[in-house]
C-alpha cells in the first residue's frame, strides 16, 4: 500500500510506534496494545516514516469519498481530551472489508493545543491509506502505554449504542441523563437502517485515581440499560475519532458529530447518581443470558462428548469453555466452593473431552476466564482461597503516594463518618432498651434520604433488613406504628427491604440465599446498606462450631460470612450488625461503654462504629447513645428519648443524668435569688434610690442570703445577659450625678422612680406614682458590651431581638 510523505515537523513530538506481531482484529473487540514501543522497524513491518518509505505509486483516492474534517476533529480532541494533561494513546486500522491488509499504527500525541492539528495529519495520511483513525479516551503518563492501568486521566463518559432502535435508546438516555455534551454517528448502520451512535457527556474535571474505576463502571452501567457495547466497561478501550473517516465493508463515509453542546459539562457525582436512577430502556434486559444462539447451550455442552479436529457440533475448546464459565459462575455466586468448582471443571475435562486437555491449558485456561468474570461482575460471593484459580492482588502504596493523593473522599453512607463505603456499624444494646426500635426508625430515614438525630445520608438509601427476632405479623404491627410523618414513609416504601423472623444460619448456604434475596429486592442498582439483626440468631462460628465468645468463631463469621456477604452484594455497601450487650455496673458503662458489647473481644477490633444505647438512670426514659469512630474525628455521646412517639435528641447540658434531687435544688435558689435581686432593685427605685452593679453588691453584700458581693456581681451579669436587666447612663434631672460605670444605672422592667403621684389635670385622678426610669443601654448578650436601647418604651429580650 503506498504511504504519501508527510513533513515530522507537522506532527511534532508525537510519536508512533510499528505494530504488534498479531494481525489487526476488529476495533470494536480489540484493546489498544502497547506490545512494541520501539522506534526500529522490525523485518516486513510496515513503518510510518514519510522520509524513508517515500514512493511515486499513485495513492488510491476515491473522489467521491469522504475527507477528513479539521473541525469536527477539533471539536472531538475539546470535548474528550480539552482538561487532559499527558499523552494521547492513537492508532490505526484498516477496517475490514475493503480487500486490502495491513499492519496497525500507534502513536502517542501530547494533550495540548497542538493536539487537533496533529490529530487530523495523522487522520490524513490514515484517510489515504484505507485506515480508520481510534484513540482511548483518555490520557497516558509515558509513551508505549496504553493498558488500562496506564490510563491517568478521563474527562467523558461515553456510551456505544450500536443496535436497537437507537433513536428510542438515544431518546431514553437523554430523558434520565440529561442531554449529551456531543454525539457522534459512527459510520456503521444498523440492519434497520439507523446510523449507530456514540453518546458523549464531558465533566466539569479530568477523572483520576479511583474515579477512572468508576467512570468505566458508569460506561458500563449505562451501557447495560441501553443495550450498548459492554466493551467500555475497560478504560484502554479504543472509539472512532469524530471528523476521521470510516471504511468498512465497501462504505467510505465521515465519522460525523451531529450535535454538540460544547458548554454542556457534568459532575461526576450528579451524573453517578442519574445512572444509578436511570431504568432499563424499553426492551433491554439485565438478566444474562447464558446461552446465545452462535453458541452451544451449557446443558448440552455437559454432557456431550467433543472430539478434537471439530468432528461434532463445536470444538473441545468451546466446549470447555463453556463449561468451564458454567461452573465458574457457580463459585462466583456461592453456590460451589473453589475447590467444588475446580473438581468440576476437571471431571468435564476426563469424561467429555477426547482426547483430555492437559491440566496445565486446563488451568490457564480456567484462570483466564475467572479473572474476566470478576472484572465484569465483582468480587465473588465465596473468597478466593488456595484452590483458586486466580490469586488476590495485595495492594500497598508508599509513603509518597498516600501523601500526594489530593482526591475527595469518598461520600458517607451515613455522616459525619457514622458508616462510611465498606464500612461495619455495631449496635449494641441490652434487651428492651430500645435498639431495635431506634434502628427501625433510623433506616426509614435513611431509605427516604431525610437526617435522623444528626446521623445524615447522602441521598435516599437501598437498605436490606435481614431481621431474626420479629415473626411477620408482629413485624407490619410495629411498622404500621411507627410514629413518622407520611411524606417521610411515603419516600421509604420503595428502598427498606425487611424480612420477618428467620429461622437459618448465615453459613454458606445461609449466604446465597440472602445474596439472591438482595439481587431479587434491588435488581437494578448496587445494595447500599445491609443490617444484620441480632448477631446472637444468625451466628454461624465456622466448623468448630464456636460460639459468641470464641474469638476465633466471631473472627470467622465476620470475615468469611459477612464479609464475604458485602462483597458479593456490593463491596462498598456498608454493613450494621445489630448485637446485644451484657450486664456491667454503672461505673463500668461510664469508663468504657463499649466493653459491654456481649460475646468475644474481635468483634470491638473488627468494626468501624460502635454505637451503644443504654439508660443510665433505669427509672427515667432518657437512652445515651454512646459513639465510637474508627473512620472519622470522636463524636460527643447523645441524650435521646422519644417525644410523642418519636425519636429526639435532647440537650445534654439541659438534661441531669446524676443527683437530679440535688441539682433541682439549686435551680430553685438561683431562680429565688433571681426574683430577690430584680424585686430590690424595683423597690430601691420607688424610695428613689439607684445603684450601679458594683453599688448594689456592695449594699447588699449578705443580705437576704444573696451571698457575698462576688456573687451578686455574678447574678446582675446573668440577669443583664438574659435581657432582665438594662442601664440608664445619667438620671441628671433627678439629682442623680452622671456615673463613670461603663453600664450605667441598673434598670428593670417597669420600674418607677420615686413615689410623687401623678395627677391627671382635668380629673384629677391619681395616674401613678413616681417618674418612669427608661433605660438607655443594654448588655449584648454576644460581646457583652454596652449597646445603645432603640426604643426605651419598648422591653426588649435578646431572644425576642434575634428572632
């Protein structure tokens, strides 16, 4: 195939890389590849050097073809690659059909604002060659990477949809996601004559990290309820360049945007959360479906015999593999061990393949396909042990990078830090203390995404309620009772899940089929909490058979049955183990509330909350929600009760916990020495005497049990905060000399000075007595200086004026 020269200097620093020894595949199934990172041309390769592979043959141009178009190119590299910093990985292909072969070309260009210009050379010289032009939608820290490991940054989410009625998809996606940033018809036609699609949204910032992770989870998703291409669920999945050409097939047209909204931008967050709301469109299916029609069905694949050389109606290697996938989604989702699963997999291998494959391409085989079911489907059910076919990876990070990683925390499940992603809450409380009865109040609101005593979800909560305690007419008795208001129950209905009383372990058996009553419940979207409730019903401690207090025992049934339980279900979903605690003093409660916890001590090291409701005064109502945080800064204890039938928290400082006799005491004489101080300084007034506050301590030091001066002092500073209290700067019309007190003259409400009547000139009725003392200033109740009255006839209290 002739190459057509083309000047370096226009491309730049980009740099290209000669192609893996593999023949090209299609696109659509192919990953981009970083097997060759040399610059030296291998024997027969063909290398793009337009100095070196330079001939005069006249290129082959269809006049009437499609060209390359700067513009929408430069669109395209704004929208997918415009925040980006790095290398963009690119590459070539000749597309299929066409008659013509050829190898592929990787290139890796800076994202800059070069970017475009060099993009549409390279998509030039690719036009001319037959070749369609693909990049990754995202960025790479180091030429000749282009793995998804090596994938460092991502701006767009993108959906393929690529058969369907994809009008009615594109329709669907845009009623529950909002519209596209860009779409972009690919080129290919659907056998019913519409144009296939790529769906675009940009965010408002690059992706990093883990949310690289997430925002391929999120192509996945939505592809899986559009009925897209599921291959986007890898991030080093390649995609046509917009304004590039696309041959296939004998078709040479445009890669074409056909909307575009370039200021149209998402956060990662909102849009996260619209997926998760979105619903299947019309007519797509998230149920797998097992057995297609280009592939043997796995019943009949068990029990037929295969001969090699293709003798029967597939070949040994189809047939393994689908049983071999049969038996691995068995030990996915629990229901054989891995030592089950692997015995199965090699008794197919004796009894149905002739001859036998050997062991070895028998575990190969097998660990490649378990490592692309768990990609796909999550961790499994059942933990990996040492039968498994693939190992666990082991992360670690140094010093360096747990330093430098700036990206935001994950969101709370319940804030602040109460339960975060992949967290463990304990509840722990004596019998008929109120437990349960405050769980139950505290997963309606959170199933409705409403704060319930300062513990805040982010947003409407999928919880599963796996409840042993309450058989199920007991059960609807107490929801039906459960003093909330009607908006808050309505936004509930749909996300609590409860079970009546259980009557089973949570051992293996036990596990599957909760994990398939939580897939029945949520088939749509991922578990976002699950609560286990008691321990004490459900506890399976292993084959020892230990119990509670066996710290091995506890240590098995947290990690290998609920642990194992999330995982299956959804590893960040959070966890709440509702558990009893046994009798400690009241002394012991209040040094470590915590110890009370019932059964062996692995249980305080395993969780990352604990919280523990108990009454510290049996003959009063109050409960004191003790705190514990693995994950977050301490929170203070909480004062709860329930007011007219409803959860509330109290103010600690307002309630007595200890010696309530004695401290309702004191609140008497502080009220009676109030009511004595106010009615002084009344009754001075009227005999026409008044008193700065270091005069009226004084005068009154030891009388009427006030207490010595100090505490007097003490009182009037009290009774001016609260508003009881003002000053007059000057009572000079009176005889009274202007006073140095920063305050001035104490004043009460009402108060009169002196006993002079007032008369009514016309009547001559006895008005009153004394002359009205107005004040002029008060005591800010915030910086407690002297501030100026704004209406002396008006008695104003501090709450009165924040109000």
């Amino acid at each position: 195939m002739p190459v057509l020269p083309m000047g370096r200097a226009l491309l730049g620093p980009a740099r290209m890389t000669d192609t893996p020894k593999d023949p090209p595949e299609p696109p659509e199934d192919t990953n981009m590849r970083d097997d060759s990172t040399t610059d030296q041309p291998g024997e027969n390769l063909v290398h793009f050097n337009p100095w070196r592979d330079f001939n005069d043959a006249a290129p082959q141009i269809d006049p009437f073809g499609d060209e390359p178009d700067p513009e929408q190119i430069a669109s395209f590299m704004e929208v997918v690659f415009g925040y980006c910093d790095g290398l963009i990985p690119v590459r070539s292909f000749i597309d299929k059909g066409q008659g013509i072969d050829g190898r592929p070309h990787n290139i890796w260009i800076a994202a800059d604002e070069t970017a475009p210009e060099k993009m549409a050379t390279f998509a030039g010289w690719a036009a001319r060659e037959g070749a369609a032009v693909y990049v990754i939608p995202g960025t790479v820290t180091e030429s000749g990477r282009a793995k998804a490991a090596d994938v460092a940054q991502m701006q767009a989410v993108v959906v393929d949809i690529d058969s369907g009625d994809i009008a009615a998809r594109r329709a669907h996606l845009e009623r529950h996601l909002g519209p596209p940033t860009m779409v972009v018809e690919s080129g290919g036609i659907t056998p019913e004559g519409q144009h296939k699609a790529h769906v675009w949204w940009k965010l408002t910032e690059p992706a990093e990290g883990d949310d690289i992770a997430r925002l391929c989870r999120l192509r996945g998703d939505i592809a899986a309820k559009v009925g897209g291409d599921m291959h986007f669920r890898s991030a080093h999945q390649p995609i046509r360049v917009a304004g590039s050409v696309y041959y296939k097939n004998g078709l040479k047209t445009l890669v074409r945007i056909v909307e575009l909204n370039a200021r149209l931008e998402r956060d990662l967050d909102e849009f996260a959360e619209a997926v998760v709301d979105m619903p299947p469109a019309p007519g797509v299916s998230l149920t797998p479906d097992f057995a297609t029609l280009d592939k043997p069905a796995v019943e009949d694949v068990l029990v037929t015999p295969v001969r090699e050389g293709g003798a029967d109606d597939w070949s040994r290697f189809e047939g393994a593999s689908a049983a071999i996938g049969y038996f691995i989604r068995l030990v996915h989702e629990g229901r054989l061990s891995k030592a089950e699963g692997w015995e199965a997999i090699c008794g197919y291998n004796a009894a149905m393949l002739r001859p036998q494959w050997p062991v070895e391409r028998l575990k190969r085989e097998s660990e490649r396909l378990w490592a692309r079911h768990v990609e796909r489907h999550g961790p499994p059910l059942v933990r990996l042990d040492s039968a498994a076919p693939v190992p666990d990876e082991i992360p670690s990070f140094t010093l360096g990078q747990l330093l430098d990683d700036k990206s935001p925390m994950p969101a709370d499940l319940i804030g602040p830090r109460v339960l975060t992603p992949g967290g463990l809450l304990v509840l722990g409380g004596a019998p008929k203390v109120g437990k349960s009865d405050l769980l139950i109040a505290l997963l309606v609101h959170l199933a409705a995404g409403v704060p319930f005593l300062g513990f805040t979800p982010p947003r409407p909560l999928r919880i599963f309620y796996l409840q042993a305690e309450i058989q199920y007419h007991y059960l609807r008795e107490r929801m039906q009772q459960i003093g909330l208001p009607p908006e808050l129950i309505v936004a509930a209905r749909d996300n609590l899940i409860v079970t009546p009383k259980l009557r089973m372990l949570l051992d293996a058996e036990g596990s599957a089929r909760v994990a398939e009553a939580i897939r029945s419940a949520f088939p749509d979207d991922p578990l976002d909490i699950l609560c286990i409730d008691p321990i004490r019903n459900l506890f399976d401690g292993g084959p020892d058979g230990g119990g509670e207090n066996d710290n091995a025992a506890m240590m098995f049934f947290l990690k290998d049955r609920v642990e194992v339980l999330r995982d299956h279900v959804n590893p960040d979903c959070g966890v709440i183990l509702v558990h009893h605690t046994k009798k400690l003093s009241k002394h012991q409660v209040k040094e470590d509330p915590f110890l009370a916890l019932s059964g062996a001590s692995a249980l305080r090291g395993f969780y990352t909350t604990g919280l523990i409701l108990h009454r510290p005064d049996e003959e009063a109502s109050e409960r004191r929600l003790e705190i514990e945080l693995r994950n977050g800064p301490a929170l203070p204890a909480k004062v709860v009760d329930k007011v007219n039938g409803t959860w509330a928290e109290l103010t600690p400082s307002s309630e007595r916990l200890v010696r309530k006799d004695l401290g309702a005491r004191h609140d008497a004489e502080r009220d009676r020495k109030n009511l004595v101080v106010l009615g002084l300084i009344f009754d001075e007034a009227a005999e026409g005497r008044l008193y700065t506050a270091t005069q009226f301590a004084e005068a009154f030091e030891n009388q009427l049990d006030l207490g010595g001066r100090y505490s007097i002092r003490e009182r009037l500073s009290v009774l001016a905060t609260k508003g009881q209290i003002k000053f007059r700067r000057n009572f000079t019309e009176h005889g009274f000399p202007g006073t140095q007190s920063h305050f001035g003259y104490l004043v009460v409400r009402d108060m009169r000075f002196g006993r002079d009547p007032v008369i009514d000139a016309e009547t001559g009725e006895v008005l009153e007595e004394g002359v009205a003392v107005l004040p002029t200033h008060y005591k800010c109740p915030h910086s407690g200086r002297a501030r100026e009255v704004e209406n002396p006839s008006v008695w104003v209290y501090p709450e009165e004026a924040h109000d």
